[in-house]
C-alpha cells in the first residue's frame, strides 16, 4: 500500500473539505499527472480509483482479489467500492468513479503494529543467534 501511494503522489489530490463538498476550494496539494487518489485532511479517508490500484496490483504480481480481500478484512479499506468525483469541489473534477475508500488511521496502525512485530521477531533472531 505505501508503495503504491508512493508511486502516485504526483496522482494525489489532497484537499479539506470542511464546507462540503459543492463549494470550490483551494487544494492543499493538487495532482501533477492523471488524478487518482484523493485525501480529505477533515474527514481522514482517501479514495483510490480501483481500476489504477488494480492494475498497478497486477504489474506487482500480486492477485488483485486476495490482496483487496485482506486489506478489507485488516479494516484498511471499506467492505464496499465507492462512488465518488475525486475532484469534487475543485478545479480537478473528472466524474463519477469507482473507488476504494481507505481508511488511513487504520492502515497506520496495522503499519506500526506490523513494524514492531518485525522488530520484536528480528531482536529474538540476534538473541538465538549470540546464545
């Protein structure tokens, strides 16, 4: 998932919609290529166009329906597919798609949680490997 972010920051549009969506705003990051992901800093949720992540799940050689599975069982995305404008309320708007809705609090917590269970597993490796 951090890779996938990561390859499409420039695909990211991250706005604050605290008025709603129907008003126009200034973006706080507008993307530089095709818009794909959006991040809404007041509600916490981003929405991933599911035909890019698909297909960038498939040129990684990892099976789209499993991987999608897991990350809605983890909670990291919802149960269903979204429609929305990714460009809602801006200059950027490209119509109605689908889209996964991720939900970034959690996906930080499964992030660190995973992080310290590697470090714990790694630690228990230099200890049997001194003894």
């Amino acid at each position: 998932m951090n890779d996938f972010l990561s390859e499409h920051h420039r695909s990211t549009l991250v706005v604050n919609d605290k008025h709603g969506s129907m008003m126009m705003q200034v973006p706080m990051l507008e993307p530089r290529d095709k818009l794909l992901i959006r991040k809404e800093t007041d509600t916490h949720l981003t929405y991933i166009y599911d035909v890019a992540f698909n297909r960038w799940l498939i040129k990684s050689k990892l099976n789209v329906a499993s991987t999608v599975k897991t990350l809605r069982r983890l909670g990291i995305f919802d149960d269903q597919l979204k429609t929305k404008d990714l460009g809602l309320g801006t200059y950027h708007t490209t119509g109605r798609t689908r889209n996964y809705l991720l939900y970034p609090d959690k996906f930080d917590e499964w992030t660190k949680d995973h992080a310290n269970v590697l470090a714990f597993v790694d630690t228990r490796k230099k200890q049997d490997q001194v003894q």
